[in-house]
C-alpha cells in the first residue's frame, strides 16, 4: 500500500490538473464564442454596408452550423474529454518526477512497486524509499507543477472578449438582438428595424394615370411595346435618400441584358423613371441609401386586348327585301359598315385575350359591360353615361343585370344587340332605370370600344367603328316628254318616257298635275304601276303598252296651261313613305290651227337647212369634175405627181369633211322630221293623208338618203384616198365617185320637190287659216260694237 502521505498528494495534484483543465476549456470556449460572435457580426455588418441586404439565409445557416461544429468540438476536446479522463498514480508520479528532479525517482520506485511481493532485504529499501519520497513531497508545492502563463493569457483574452461583448449588449442591445434575429432565429428581414431608408415601387399605368401595385408576388403586367413608369416613393416615418438608382435585367430573346438607371426626384421623397417601349420582361432592383429591395421586382410583358375580328348579324327591315341576307354574317373589314336604317344587328367581337370589361363610346353615349372588379366572381353589370352635344354628361343609369350572354364561355369574344334608327334620341330621352336591349344608336355613329382584359390592362388604341345608318331615299325619277313640245292641243296624249328606282322597292307611282295657278294636285294612276321593283321603266318596250296622259278628259280651254311630273312612293313603313317626283313639265293649250302653223314654220326652216345642204353637196360634185384634169396627168404623168400629190390629198380631205359634216345635218333634219310627224299624231291634228305624205315623200327618201347613199359617197372618196397613197388609179376612182355623188344629189332634189309641194299646201293652209282669224275678230268686233250701242241706247232712254 502507498503511504497515506503519497496518495494524498497524488489526489491533490489530480484535482489540480482537472481544475486547470476546467479553467482553460471555460476560457477557450468563452473566447472562441465571443470571437465567433464578433466575427460574424461584422461580417453582417460589412456585407450590409456593400449590398444593402440582409446575409443570404442559407449563408446564415451554414454559419450557425459552423458556430454549433466549432463549440462542441471545443468544448467536447477541451473540457467533456480532459475532465473525463482518468489519471493513474504512474502518470501523476512521473509528472512530478519530471517536474521536481529532486524527488530522484524515489516517488515513481514507490509507486511501481506498490503491492509487489518482495524479499525481506527488498522490502526494507521500499520502505526506506517511501519515507524518502514522503519526505520529499512535503518540501515542493504542487501547485508550482502548472505554469500559470497560458491560462492567465487564456484568462485574459477571454474576459476582454466577454467583457467587450457585455458592454456592446448593454451598449447595443438592439445590435446583438439583430445578430440574434440573424443567425439563431433564421428571420429574412431582421435589417428592416434599422434601415434609415424605405422604398416603395408602384407603375403609374395608362391610360388615366393609374398607380398600380405589383401584386404579392412582385409581378406586374404591362401592355406589350407601350412606356414603363415607374414610381418610387419614400415611406413617411423614413428618411428620404438623396438618389434613387433602378438597377434593371432585361430578358431579351437574344439574352438577358443588364441596365442602370438614376431615377429622376419629384417632389418630397417621389422619384420616377420612364422605359420606352418594353418589349420584354424585367426585373428590377431599387437602391436608395441604405434600401435594396431583396427579391426583384418583375415586369411581365403581355400582349395589350385588341380586336381581331368584328361581324354584324343583321336583321334587316322586312320592306327592303333583304330577309334572305340575314343568314349571312357581315364581316367588318375595315373601318365602316353601312346598314339599312332600322336595322338590328349584333355586334360580334373576337378579341386576343379573356376580357374583363368592355367600354363602348360615341359623342353622344358611353356603355359599359362586364365585372369591374379584379375578382371572377364579382359582379357583372351594364352602366349607361348619356352626354348632350358639348359631351356634358344628362344621365347615368347604372344596374346589375345578367350579361354573362354578353360573353363568350372563355370572355375572350363578346357580342352586344344594337340597332341604328332614327328614334334614337328620342329612346334614350324614355331611358329611365334599365338598358334596353337592343341599344340604339342614331345614323352615322362612331363608335370606339376600348377594352379591359384580366390582366388588368386597358386598349392603348380604341378599335373604331363607324356605323353608317343609310336612310331609305326618295326614289329617283328621271323623266322625259317625247313627241310634244310645251305647246300642245287639248286633245293631245302625251306620252312620257323615263326610268324610277329606289333602294329597296317601289310601292306605287302616278301621274301628278295642276291646271293653271290652281295649287291642287291631282292625281291620276299610270296604266302600268310598280309592284316592288327597284327599277321601273315607263314606256317599257316589252309590254308594248306606252305611258300617256291624256287631256281630252280635262276638258282644257285654249290657253290655259297644264303642270304634269309623275311621282312615287317607296315601300318604308317604318320612316316614310317617301314620295318624289321627276321633272315637271309645262304646257301651253293652243288651237289645232295655231299647232299646225308653229309645225309649218319649223318645217320650213328644216326645208331651208335642207336646202343648203343639197348646196354644198353641189359645189362638191362641181369640184370633182375640176379635179379630173389633175388626177388625169397624177396617173399618166411621174414628173408632176411629188407636185399634185399634195393638192389632189388636200382635195380629197376637204371633200370627205365636207360630206360627213353634210351627212350628219342630213340625219337630223331626218330625226326633225320624224319629231314632227309624232307631234301631230300625239296632239290628234293628223289625217291619214298627211302622215302618207310625209311619210313617203320625206322622211322614207331621207332614210334612204341617209343610210345608203350618203355612205356609198362617203366609200367612194374614201377609195379615192386609198388610191393616191397606192399612186394609181386616181383617175378611175374619181369617175366612179362622180355617179355615186349625182345619184346623191338626185335623191336632194327629190325630197326637195316634196318639201316644196308640203310649203305650197301648208301656205295656203296658213292663208285660210288667217283669212279664218280675221273673220273671227270682226265677228267678235262687231259684237262689242252692238253692245255697246245698246248699252248707250239705254242709258240715254
């Protein structure tokens, strides 16, 4: 057994190590804790200071892993382990043997021989060698076995790292609490408390000038290819920072592009920035002092709601015999359509993208339908802003109403009833507290729908549509009196010619006239009436019936006059029915003797006009046989053709212009003539011998006159030129030209021989009729006469 001096030393020596250990292992994991926490706080702090933002929280993470790793390595290696371990009475003894030399081994013999069997000599020497060791233990101090300096550096390090803490925690308690927030408890936004600046992004949106909110998730949706605005404003309670910069990536199909831009300040603590034209998406980044925004804000480009297709599904007015039209959908294709008045139509849309809302405007109205709320389950409403002329809102009518059939089952199409009538005014002064369906709209509107998608994103550009109402016209009559002049017998039948049409129909037409200055108009039905048409001939050929108005009926005196124009109404039973009239025509009651006298002096004059012709158609036929001589030796003689060549062509020029001109003022004395003939028939002063004799002897021999021989002439010079550009037979072309032209003026004579005969019969025609006149005004003198000595016979009785 050791001696009880030995083991207590041991033990006492052992407690001193395992207290030495504790105070170093405490020390070391004080020093390394608060070295961790200095560390890390000012990596905190730093990383703040470049980037404005909080320590990623996956950083934070791995440190505080790292933290908890390096503790408990420490205090598990340094402290847990090293007081654990067991320390032997041989380790304590060479510790003291290495550490006092002058215990000269006697305290590590003790103590390895302990417990051995031994001789009597060898257990005297043990014995010996305990007390030598006892007596050596109890001149040294265990405690001098420890040096004291790397513990009291320890120590020391320690409480000034610990010392500096506490006083920062009391100093800064809200700094250690940020640490705190930061790195135990894990929170992202642990910086926001001591932030002196706070920023907060909005876009001000068109059009109106909306300021829009990202949503939670920092997406905003903007309208492809218009201007970003953007807002950013300062919160009230925080400072304002002196500049804002916009740090922007952009996701550009060619690769991501980055962006800087310094926001420009108005106003307190307001700062804006304007990015033409955004294409693309982007995100964005705000710095102001000590504010970043930690996740970007993105801007999300969508397309704007446009109209890709409109159609009209009309349903027209049944007086215009359109109803086989309304199976077929009228397509919008640019930006007008025109519609029959009356017309009910529905207006089908089809649009890019589900709409929300749509806005329908004109000068005098603007219509609204659909949810205004962001919400899909709001409620759907139709609302009505009536303006007068000056845009000056009358009346509001707002109402919920299902207009869910107003849409599409996806809304990205939409459809509204309208119709385009003249009462539209006078329907909306009834509008009181609901819309009627269909909606009127006045002729000529135009129309501009804005639309409202679901992203929150209004038309940039109205789509414009002009609705042309047509009113139903009057129809158009185009009228003419044929085969009377103004002045006619009361015994005429005048025959009118012309054409009536209208849009959509003719219901009905007739003759309109007025005898003298009597303002009555009377009335009489055409002998073939319109049933429906659109176009209407009077006269119409294949009826063989003729349109005339007869005066024998009228019983009209000479010298009275008549108005007479021939009217019609349309179909419209809706805005009409319109009545117009074609050209009023006025006539003059004259005696058939005064009819036949005007005639005989036109005729006459056709006579004299006929007889310059048959004139200058002579002096042709003279200068044909002039030119002989000179065609002769053109044929017969070279030398002299460069010579004659241009006056035989001057000749030929002349002559074929000459008779041309002569041909047509032949036509129209033929035309006069027949003019004539139908004058006397319409006025009832014919007889059979009269038509006879100007039917043959006149006009017959001016057809013949025109129509053959006038061309065989006329082909004869035209041979005549033919000739002189082959330079033969000029000659010979004129000799066939020479019969061609007395055979012509043979025929003149002719029909000038019964023109004369018709003047010698019509003068004393005229003759009998003045001697007729004359009688007829002494008669009418003579009676005057006996009145009025009557009338003074009496008055002197």
């Amino acid at each position: 057994m050791l001696p009880q001096e030995i083991q207590s030393v041991l033990s006492k020596f052992r407690q001193a190590i395992r207290r030495y250990v504790f105070l170093e292992g405490i020390a070391l994991l004080i020093a390394i804790a608060c070295a961790i926490f200095w560390i890390t706080f000012a990596v905190d702090v730093i990383y703040f200071r470049i980037s404005r933002l909080e320590l990623p929280s996956s950083f934070r993470l791995l440190v505080l892993m790292g933290m908890v790793i390096v503790l408990a390595t420490v205090a598990a290696s340094w402290f847990f382990f090293r007081l654990l371990r067991s320390f032997r009475n041989r380790d304590l003894a060479l510790a003291l043997e290495r550490r006092f030399p002058q215990l000269q081994d006697r305290l590590i013999t003790t103590v390895e021989f302990e417990g051995e069997d031994a001789s009597q000599l060898k257990s005297a020497m043990m014995e010996r060698t305990s007390r030598e060791a006892v007596d050596a233990l109890t001149k040294i101090d265990i405690d001098e076995s420890f040096d004291p300096t790397p513990l009291k550096k320890l120590g020391m390090v320690a409480a000034v790292l610990f010392c500096t803490l506490a006083v920062f925690s009391v100093a800064n308690a809200a700094g250690v609490k940020r640490w705190m927030q930061a790195y135990l408890y894990g929170e992202e936004n642990y910086w926001d408390p001591f932030r002196k600046n706070s920023l907060n992004l909005r876009v001000l949106a068109q059009p109106g000038d909306r300021v829009k909110e990202f949503d939670s998730n920092r997406i905003y949706k903007h309208p492809r290819g218009s201007d970003l605005e953007l807002i950013v404003e300062s919160a009230e309670e925080m400072t304002v920072p002196e500049r804002v910069d916009l740090n922007y990536l952009i996701f550009a199909s060619g690769g991501t592009k980055r962006g800087r831009a310094t926001m420009s300040p108005v106003g307190s603590g307001r700062f804006v920035q304007t990015i033409s034209q955004v294409v693309d998406d982007h995100e964005l980044w705000m710095i102001g002092g000590d504010f970043v925004n930690r996740r970007p804000y993105r801007v999300q480009v969508v397309d704007p709601p446009e109209i890709d297709s409109i159609s009209l599904q009309c349903d027209y007015p049944s007086y215009t015999g359109m109803d086989g039209q309304e199976d077929q959908i009228v397509r919008v294709v640019a930006t007008q359509v025109a519609l029959p008045m009356e017309t009910e139509f529905v207006l089908n849309a089809q649009a890019n993208k589900p709409i929300r809302e749509v806005d329908l405007r004109s000068d005098r109205f603007r219509l609204r339908f659909g949810r205004r709320s962001e919400a899909a389950d709001s409620a759907e409403e139709v609302s009505l802003e009536l303006l007068d002329e000056n845009g000056v809102t009358q009346k509001r009518i707002a109402l919920a109403a299902p207009v869910e059939s107003l849409y599409s089952s996806d809304r990205s199409a939409f459809q509204f009833p309208l119709v385009v009538t003249t009462m539209a005014e006078e329907e909306w002064e009834k509008m009181d507290n609901a819309v009627p369906f269909p909606f009127p709209i006045s002729a000529d509107t135009s129309l501009k729908i804005f639309l409202h998608d679901e992203d929150d994103i209004f038309s940039q550009e109205p789509t414009q549509l002009l609705i042309e109402g047509i009113a139903d016209r009057a129809p158009v009559i185009d009228t003419k009196r044929t085969g009377v002049g103004t002045i006619v017998t009361r015994n005429a039948s005048l025959p009118i010619e012309g054409r009536i049409s209208d849009d959509y129909g003719l219901a009905d037409a007739w003759f309109g006239y007025r005898i003298g200055s009597d303002t009555t108009l009377n009335q009489t039905p055409l002998l073939n009436r319109p049933d429906g048409q659109k176009d209407f001939v009077l006269n119409d050929s294949s009826s063989g019936e003729f349109e005339r108005f007869a005066l024998r009926p009228l019983k009209l005196q000479e010298g009275q006059t008549l108005t007479l124009g021939v009217y019609a109404e349309d179909k419209d039973h809706l805005n009409g029915p319109n009545v117009a009239h074609g050209e009023l025509f006025s006539f003059k009651i004259v005696s058939d003797d005064e009819l036949l006298a005007r005639l005989f002096d036109r005729e006459v004059n056709l006579r004299l006009r006929f007889e310059q012709i048959r004139s200058e158609v002579g002096e042709l036929r003279n200068s044909l046989g002039n030119e002989t001589e000179r065609a002769q030796r053109f044929d017969n003689e070279p030398a002299v053709r460069s010579a004659e060549s241009p006056v035989l062509s001057s000749f030929i020029e002349r002559s074929l212009h000459q008779l041309r001109k002569n041909h047509t003022e032949s036509r129209a004395i033929e035309v006069a003539f027949r003019e004539l003939r139908e004058e006397m028939v319409n006025n009832g002063i014919d007889t059979k011998e009269k038509l006879d004799r100007i039917d043959s002897g006149v006009i017959a021999p001016l057809k013949v006159l025109n129509e053959q021989l006038f061309n065989t002439a006329d082909e004869r010079y035209a041979l005549q030129r033919i000739r002189l550009q082959q330079v033969t037979g000029v000659e010979e072309s004129i000799n066939e030209t020479i019969p061609a032209v007395d055979e012509l003026l043979a025929q003149m004579d002719r029909i000038l021989d019964e023109m004369r005969d018709r003047g010698t019969i019509n003068d004393l025609i005229q003759n009998l009729q003045r001697t007729i006149e004359q009688q007829r005004k002494l008669l009418e003198e003579t009676e005057n006469k006996r009145i009025e000595e009557n009338f003074f016979f009496d008055f002197d009785e």
